[in-house]
C-alpha cells in the first residue's frame, strides 16, 4: 500500500518483467488476468493513494539485496480484439526517490530564509552522498524539522508523525557508510534547492560509485548496515536495524581502486593521481598498452592505484554467455571546431580606454603664444563612443585538429560551431572548444548483452555496476553492468539479462579532470566568502 504495508501477493500474473539501471530509475509491468479481485482493486483504489509493487526473484530466499522494488505510476485496464481483458501495471523502481529529494542549502531553516546560500560538503564520494541524503531525509521527516522548515508551507504539517523521532521509523533511510574506511575519491557535493539525482549524477560516474535503492522488510534476516556489523559487531549493529518496510539509500564503491592505506586517505590520492590522468596521460601522452582503445592510466599505474583487473570475464566462442555483443565504430570527424561571438572583457576595456583616451586630447589647451585656448566643440567629444567597436577583435576562435587533418581525407567534415559561454580566447573558451572537439570526434562505444549462469550467477559471481571483462574479436574490453533484466510469462520460462556498457560516447576524461580542479576552486571561494555567506 501507500506506506509500503503488504496488501496482497499476486498469484496469477500474466507476465512480469523487471529492469535495474545502474545510473537512473529503472521500471517493472506486470500484466494481470481482468476479472481477478487484485485487478479490480488496483482500479478502485482512489487515483490520489499510492500502490507500490515488490518482485522477489528467488522466492524462496527472499531479502533486500536481490529485491526488486518501485512505485506503481501506470495502471493500464485494457481490453483487446479477441474480448480479453487485462490490468498492467506500470512501476518505477525506489530509485526515483532521489529525484525528488532537493538539496536545500539550509536544512534546517525554511526556503524564505536560507543562509548559508548552498549546501556543501567536502568529503569521499560515498560518505558525502549518505550524509547529505541523510540530513535532507532528517528535513522531511525529522517532526522536529518539519514544521520550522515549513512555517509558511501548513500543508505540509499534516505529515508530521510522532514516531519520526526515531530515524529508524523514517520510510526512507541512507545504509551506513564508516567515514573512516571509506576509499571512494575526494569529491565535493554541492547543491541549492537541487534535485538529489542531478547533483550527484556527475560525482558518482567520476568517483567509479553507483547509488543502489533497496526495498527492505521487516521480515528480511540480513542487516542493511553491514559496514556497521564490521565495527561493532551484528548484536550492537542490529538496534539500527530499520523498524518498518522502508527504502534503503546505500552508496557503493565500484571503481576498482583498492587503495594504498586502506583508510579515507585513499581518496585524496585517488583524486591526485585520477585528475592527473584525466589532464595528462587521458589527453595529452596517451599509452595504449593493451590495444584495448583506452589509454592506459600511467599514474595511476605508477602509485600501484590503477583498478584491479575484475574476476567475471565473459569469453567469445560457441558455448559462450554471450548472447549479443555490439562495438560501434562511430567515424566522421569535424576537422576544425569553432566558438565564441564576444571578445575578453579585456580586450573591449583597452580598446574603449585608447579610443576615449585619443578623443579627450581634443580637448587639450593649446598655447598660441598670446594665450591658451580649449579648442571649440571638443567638450564631451569622449562620450561619442559608446562601445561600437566591441566584440570585433578577438571575438571568434577556431582550432583544427591535426590528426584529424592528416587522416580524415579531402572530403572530412570540415567545420563545426559549439555553443558555450560565448567568449573567445579565455579558459571557458579553451574548454568550449574541447568539448566540441570531443563531442566531434571518431570514438568506440559497445554494449553487450550476456545470460545468467554461463556461467558467472548474478547477485553471487557478478552484481549490478560491477566491473567484467568481456572479448570479441580476440580483444578484451572492461566495462561495468549497467542494467539488469528479469522477465518470464505463461509461455516463457524465468530469463536473466545483463547489459554491459550502454553504447554511448564515454565522458570526456578532460573534463573529468577539470570537473575536479572547479569543484576545489568553488570549495575555496567559499571560503573567502565569494560564493555564499558565513
């Protein structure tokens, strides 16, 4: 139900189909015979009222870490040609909660008086994601928060409940993360009435991380909090164990990195030795030892950081687990990238200065040796220029690639225009020009497709984001699993799908790098008080 209480379990389901995205909200339908008591209830409930919709893959074993769980948004009743009728049942999976999380910049004043002016929180990418979440859940659900965070909102007052005193009786929860052991990368999370999704989006893919919604229930023997286990032990760690059905939030490391020390220091030298890469061996020396397409990471590889090669491989032959693998080799560079349509301020300032400069000296006395005289009319004739000639010099700029111009041939794509900040030959113009240079280039994207037990078993070998190795054509290619699907029907036995990669083009490691540098910046001019107020 709407509180996530059991209502029913369904028994005659048509169909059901379940997909996990390891970056977004995935989405699950089951499809009921019309007629069913559960079919009628679904459409009689009040449009209003909340159904939620769980899918317990091993049904003998239920629990969290295999469940699947999500908000019914859709019911469909339909009736087709042949007079059947049917009830689907559309759901989005817990993960779109955090789409509709803001991150206030004040969690604890109401949004018309927010000071400071943006929440932030320099720390490891798993730790600064469970605390904000954690706080912004505590704003929502915390009575002691509620109502002076929304003095000019009463509505909300109406869900106020006294049990929610106890964090472990809020319907979402954030799995514990220890501060101390954590060896994601040093991130910054930053965000002004932001949702949650979007704010972390860019930190997790740069971090190697991936945020996991579990639906948990109160009859499921396992902990969520297994990092807390390891500290204080499973009879202390179990007084934080949720005391309802509720969504549990938890931030996992799936970059590879081990780290030095183990410890959280690790993150401030995968952040060094990471933004390096990316700036350096990722642009401008690029090794590529294993002739995989990618560029070797060399410092990483120099400090023994660099990911671990992962266990699961997937090997290309007649009996393979591989059911459809697909490289696209996308060709058809742009030889030359353009951008800009304003010059530097700079460059208008000195040019608005000599121009008003020359036309003052008109007004200069002049000595004709029985007296001196102002030259008439002259007065204010500085003031005739009113910026006319700004954003004429040095307003455009233009860069052509040489690779490109040496093998794209007579007939390459000649020119193309990116859209940025609009200023020429500044650093937002440099990285304009990157960004379509790179947004333009010839580049490599696969996504393959593999069946469970062939013969790694998801959720025992292999898990969602997890790093596998896969081969085609004799060449082995590292990528992490990006979505997982389950589906059966009346005709159709249980069937496991895996996606590897998302054939798309990779974020540019550059701007990876410089993400990095202005998220260090932006932490700094906070400080000196130019970004908000302390």
């Amino acid at each position: 139900d709407c509180n996530l209480n059991h209502k029913a379990r369904i028994g005659n389901e048509l169909s059901v189909r379940t997909e996990e995205i390891a970056t977004d909200a995935g989405e699950a339908a089951v499809v009921l015979r019309g007629g069913d008591y559960l079919a009628d209830f679904v459409q009689r409930i009040r449009v209003e009222e909340d159904l939620h919709l769980s899918v317990d893959p091993i049904a003998t074993q239920p629990t969290w870490r295999t469940r699947w769980g999500g908000k019914i948004t859709t019911v469909n009743a339909k009736r087709d040609s042949r007079g059947i009728h049917t009830v689907e049942l559309i759901a989005t999976s817990m993960r779109e909660h955090q789409k509709h999380t803001l991150i206030a910049a004040n969690p604890v004043t109401p949004p018309e008086l927010q000071l400071p002016k943006m929440w932030f929180v320099p720390a490891n990418a798993r730790t600064g994601c469970a605390f904000t979440l954690g706080v912004q859940h505590a704003r929502l659900f915390l009575p002691v928060l509620q109502i002076p965070t929304n003095l000019f909102n009463p509505g909300a007052w109406l869900d106020v409940h006294l049990g929610n005193f106890s964090p472990l009786n809020w319907p979402q929860q954030t799995q514990f993360v220890n501060p101390f052991t954590d060896t994601s990368r040093l991130s910054l999370v930053a965000g002004t009435w932001t949702d949650f999704h979007s704010a972390t989006m860019d930190i997790l893919r740069d971090a190697g991380c991936v945020s996991r919604v579990y639906t948990f229930f109160t009859e499921d023997e396992e902990n969520p909090h297994g990092e807390l286990e390891a500290i204080v032990g499973k009879e202390l760690a179990s007084l934080a164990r949720p005391q309802r059905n509720c969504v549990i939030h938890s931030f996992q490391d799936k970059s590879g990195h081990e780290g030095i020390t183990g410890t959280a220091a690790d993150g401030v030298i995968n952040l060094f030795a990471e933004t390096a890469d990316n700036l350096i061996s990722q642009t401008v020396i690029r090794i590529d030892r294993d002739n995989d397409g990618d560029p070797d990471p060399i410092i990483q590889q120099a400090l023994g950081i660099a990911p671990k090669k992962p266990s699961v491989t997937f090997r290309d032959g007649q009996h393979s687990g591989i059911t459809e693998s697909n490289i696209a080799y996308h060709k058809g560079p742009v030889k030359t990238i353009m951008t800009g349509g304003r010059s530097p301020k700079i460059v208008n300032d000195l040019q608005t200065f000599g121009i008003r400069f020359g036309l003052a000296q008109l007004e200069q006395v002049i000595n004709y040796g029985f007296g001196a005289y102002q030259q008439p009319l002259t007065s204010g004739l500085d003031n005739l220029y009113q910026g006319q000639l700004d954003n004429v010099a040095f307003a455009y700029m233009r860069f052509t690639d040489p690779i490109r111009a040496l093998f794209a041939g007579d007939l390459a794509w000649q020119e193309d225009f990116e859209r940025g900040g609009g200023v020429a030959y500044v650093i937002s113009g440099v990285l304009t020009l990157r960004v379509g240079w790179y947004k333009k280039r010839a580049y490599r994207a696969f996504k393959v497709s593999v069946r469970n037990g062939r013969p790694w078993i998801y959720g025992h070998d292999f898990d969602l984001a997890d790093r596998v190795i896969f081969e085609q054509d004799n060449v082995f290619h590292v990528d992490q699993v990006s979505a997982a699907r389950y589906e059966y029907d009346r005709h159709t036995p249980i069937t496991w799908g895996f996606s590897i990669g998302d054939d798309t083009k990779d974020d540019d490691p550059f701007l990876q790098g410089i993400r990095a540098l202005q998220a260090g910046q932006a932490l700094v001019g906070m400080f000196l008080g130019e970004g908000t107020l302390f």
